[in-house]
C-alpha cells in the first residue's frame, strides 16, 4: 500500500526534528493530504497506528485536513469551478492546478520537558 510508504517517510521526517530537541515527546502532527494526491486518508490513518507503536510518534495524534483540488488559468489567474472545462472561459488559456495534489506535514507539536 502506498500509504504505509508516505507514513514510513512522515514518521522519518518527525524524528528528524525531535532529536533536535533531546527528550521532547511528539504530541501531534498535522498533515494536509490533496484529494488528488493518490493517497486514502482512511488507510493512512489506519497505517500510522500500525508504524507509530515504537517511534517517536507512539503518544502523537495524528490530525488530517482533506484539501479539495482548485485550478485556475495560468493567464489571468481566474478560479476554475470544479467541474469546468479545464480551459478558462474568459481569456481560453490552460489552466493549472493550484491545490489538491499534496501531501505535506504542516506542524509537529513538541513537549519539551
């Protein structure tokens, strides 16, 4: 499954930064995942509790926000309503995609101790 491969390298990427503070605890990590980016959020939050067991993420919550896919024209910056032609209708340019297809790790809370 593709998720447990983006939870190993969410997981990599938080122990990174914890061992830059010595002895902080990981409470919770906020991630945004694209509903264009190929990944279930379902099955991602399935497998983080199957990897988190012995990381530093063991007691860390892990908070998902969905982020809906948005286009606009790369001419005039027009938003394109979903379900348009991906064309824009005021100056025929090509649109592009602006958001939707990220999986990105927006905060790590820390305890300090």
């Amino acid at each position: 499954m593709h998720e447990y491969s983006v939870i190993q390298s969410l997981i990599d990427s938080v122990e990174t930064q914890a061992k830059l503070h010595p002895g902080a605890m990981v409470k919770l990590l906020r991630v945004s995942i694209g509903e264009l980016s190929g990944v279930d959020t379902t099955l991602l939050a399935s497998a983080y509790e199957v990897f988190r067991g012995e990381t530093v993420c063991a007691d860390a919550v892990l908070e998902i926000k969905p982020v809906s896919a948005r286009w606009s024209c790369t001419k005039c910056d027009r938003a394109i309503p979903r379900g348009d032609v991906l064309r824009c209708a005021m100056c025929d340019a090509e649109v592009k995609l602006t958001s939707g297809d990220e999986i990105v790790l927006d905060q790590i809370e820390l305890e300090v101790l």
